[in-house]
C-alpha cells in the first residue's frame, strides 16, 4: 500500500496502475480505497495530463491515450472536466485563433 501511495504522490501513473492491477484483490478489499479509487485514478490521470500537454501547443489525442493508457474518450472527458476545473489558467496554456482555442 505504501507502494501505491508513493506511485500516486510521484504522479507515477504506470506504477500505480500496476501496482493496483497486480494487487486488486487485496486493495479492494479496503472499503475506503473501493470508495475513492475512480477519483485517486481520475486525480493521477488529470495529474499526469497536465504535465503531458504542458510543453505543447499541440498534441495528439492518441499519443494522450497511450501515454495515460485509457480510451481516446476518455482523454476526451478528462480534458473537458480540467478546462471546467482549472479554467482560465489551463486555457492560457493553449494558443487561440480568432477566438478559439487549438486543442488537439
């Protein structure tokens, strides 16, 4: 468990999701881990976005999907919920053209 907690406070989403499919059984068993998982993955997903797009202007979907290991939609969903959380700051990050904004 500690193993996990390191891997989510490193933003170390490939350890963490090994170390949470190698042990599935025995974490959730926890009842508060069972409870909040989504949202510890959601949180380490978003986390490592972030940080993924950051340097970019641009960015392919694809490569967000692979990188993060999860559908195209859910990168998609995780990309919307960051710009209603983090709004203008996350938007800043992205450059615009005739009033719209080039996320790719």
């Amino acid at each position: 468990m500690t193993a996990m907690v390191a891997a989510y406070q490193e933003n170390n989403i490939d350890e963490f999701q090994r170390i949470l499919e190698r042990n599935r059984e025995s974490i959730m068993q926890d009842p508060f881990i069972r409870e909040h998982i989504e949202e510890l993955l959601t949180n380490i997903r978003t986390q490592v976005l972030l940080r993924l797009i950051k340097p970019y202007t641009r960015i392919r979907l694809q490569y967000l999907s692979q990188q993060l290991r999860v559908s195209i939609a859910e990168v998609k969903r995780l990309l919307i919920d960051t710009i209603l959380d983090e709004g203008e700051p996350f938007l800043n990050s992205f450059p615009t053209f005739f009033g719209l904004i080039a996320i790719f």
